[in-house]
C-alpha cells in the first residue's frame, strides 16, 4: 500500500503523456519494434542486454568451491542474455512514448576450476513491462528529457549446485538464502543520445523500491539456514546515478567505431546476515555483518560498432567493478572486485 499512490500517479503521467502526443503534427504508432530512444546504459547491472565478461574477481571461501587455490584471484565469467521485447512505439516531433517487456539472465561461471568448473549464481530478472518517455527541447544544452518507469519488477537467483553441496558438505550455518522480491523502479534521463552517432553526454538518476519492505530483499528457510539468527532486511530501495559518453569524431574513434564511456553509481543494499571464511585450523569462522547502504561502482569503456552491417550495436570494453558482491546470495560480501573484458550487444 505505501508505493500505490505514487505509482498511480506516475501511470497516469504516462497516460498523459500519450495523449499528448496526438496533438502533433507528425505521429508514428507501431506494433513489436524496438525503440530508438531510452536505451539501457551499458554500465547498468540490471540491463536486459547481451553482454559477455570475463575477467578476474577477488577470491572469496563462500564461492571458492576449490580450496587448492589460494590466490587472491579467480579467473571467473559473467554472461548476461537479456532482451527488450517490444511491445508499443508511439512517435511525435517533440515526444515519444514506448512500452516493452525486459527480461534477463545473469550468471557467473568459474569456468576454469579443474573438477565441474561451476556455476557460482543465477539471477532471474523479469519486468511486467517497462514504460519510456521522451521528450525533446528546442534549444539549450539539455537536448531532450526522458522517464522510464517499471511498475512491477522480479528477481530471483539461484545459487550453484555445487556451491550448495560445498556448503552443506563443510557445514556451513547458512547454506543457501534465497534473494527474491518484487519491486518498481523509476528514472530521470537527460540528453539521451537517440541512437545518433554524435558526440554525447547522457546521465540518468533513478533508483528501485521494494513492494514489500517488511519481506525485505531476501527470504530464509529453517532448513538451509539459522532462520532465528538471520534478520530481515529493513532497506527498502537502492538508488542509483549513471553516466555515458560517446564520441565518433574524437582521436579514439574512427568512421567505423566510436569510444564508449559508461558507469554506474549504485548505492546497493549490502545483506545482513553473516559472513563465513575457512579457520586454517580447520572449521569456519563467522564474522557478524549489518545490513548496510554500501557505495557499488561498474565502469565500461570501450568501442562501439557504428556502421550499417550486422555487427551494428556490438562494443567491446574494458570493464572494472568494485564494491558488494552483486550476485544473489553473495550480497552480504562487502569486498567484490572484478576487472576484465565485456562483448556487448544491445537491442
């Protein structure tokens, strides 16, 4: 009940916004085509994308299903496979307006372990449908404005077969915590680059909120974990700021390439229940951890394809993250770090 009211409102603002549109002169309404405005920026963790990472992530005993390996280290993958199914594109002269349907998969994979080379997580992302407006200015530094709004949103994850037989086999307390809520999300853009090959700085403020904030971001069940011990969470949104610019013209482009420069800024929730590592003496130590709002950086920089030809909406970027684990169970882990190397396609 405590997000009704200003979901309503913010719906209705939709409504509005596309009967707005048929006051202008020029207006497109199509079925089941993508939109050319609104885009995911490529640094946003929760982009239904196609993007391909691998690279190195900090070692931790929750995931290191492996105990030979005591780097710092581990070779890991994140594939992502998410899409944007359209739905609805309305297009005016001064306005656009767009529903679609985002869904996404995002696993990480320690693909070099000799033995099963595990999957470590699985998150499940599905929006009940995503609302786009844009709306462009005259004249001014800011070009255009634009809201996305996703009434209804699900995650929830899945953590490896073979991290939970580990965990249960070395008598972990907590062996498996099921991440898995609902929520909606709200964004501000501003100067949103319109899938033209220009020169462009785009930022986007935004942030989710939890539909049930008592149920907090994760549930536990008494048998694969101290259920008595373990809190629910009381942080109830995550916010988040993000940035990116391209540019085709500058010395680090080409006629067929431009440089691509993303980040995000997510001020994510860190999960409050304990924290285990491996005593060398044998057993585990459990560390007490809060819950607490934790600073989360992703930075993508790279190339973008530009041509006409299939490899068009490809990049390929340096990537590096630091701050809490972002992967289902592993977000009570305040000390993630991951640098490595990301295909992305977009839709």
């Amino acid at each position: 009940m405590k997000y009704q009211l200003p979901l309503l409102v913010l719906l209705l603002l939709g409504i509005s916004f596309h009967q707005a549109n048929a006051q202008e002169g020029k207006v497109k309404t199509t079925f089941f085509k993508q939109r050319p405005f609104g885009k995911y920026f490529i640094s946003d963790y929760y982009a239904p994308i196609v993007n391909l990472s691998s690279g190195f992530a900090l070692n931790n005993d929750e995931y290191n299903i492996n105990l030979s390996r005591d780097q710092n280290y581990l070779f890991l993958t994140e594939p992502l496979l998410g899409a944007e199914i359209p739905i609805y594109l309305r297009q005016g002269e001064k306005s656009s307006f767009a529903l679609s349907f985002p869904i996404s998969f995002y696993t990480i994979l320690d693909i070099l372990e000799e033995r099963t080379a595990p999957i470590l997580n699985t998150d499940y992302r599905v929006g009940g449908f995503e609302m786009n407006y844009l709306h462009h200015l005259s004249q001014g530094p800011i070009k255009n404005f634009g809201i996305k709004l996703i009434p209804i949103f699900h995650e929830s994850t899945h953590l490896g077969d073979e991290i939970t037989i580990m965990r249960r086999r070395d008598s972990f307390p907590t062996a498996r915590i099921n991440p898995s809520y609902e929520s909606f999300e709200l964004a501000f853009l501003v100067n949103d680059a319109h899938s033209k090959v220009e020169r462009n700085h785009s930022l986007k403020l935004g942030s989710r909120f939890l539909f049930k904030p008592k149920k907090g971001w994760y549930v536990v069940s008494a048998s694969e974990a101290d259920s008595a011990s373990i809190l629910p969470s009381k942080r109830g949104f995550e916010p988040y700021l993000q940035y990116q610019f391209q540019d085709p013209i500058g010395f680090l482009a080409s006629k067929d390439v431009m440089l691509v420069v993303s980040l995000e800024a997510r001020l994510r929730v860190r999960y409050g229940y304990p924290i285990y590592e491996r005593n060398p003496a044998g057993g585990l130590i459990e560390i007490p951890n809060e819950e607490a709002f934790q600073p989360s950086f992703n930075l993508l920089a790279g190339w973008r394809f530009t041509n006409q030809n299939e490899l068009r909406r490809l990049g390929i970027y340096f990537r590096a993250y630091s701050g809490v684990n972002p992967h289902g169970q592993f977000r009570n882990l305040p000390k993630y770090q991951f640098f490595g190397f990301s295909f992305v396609y977009e839709n």
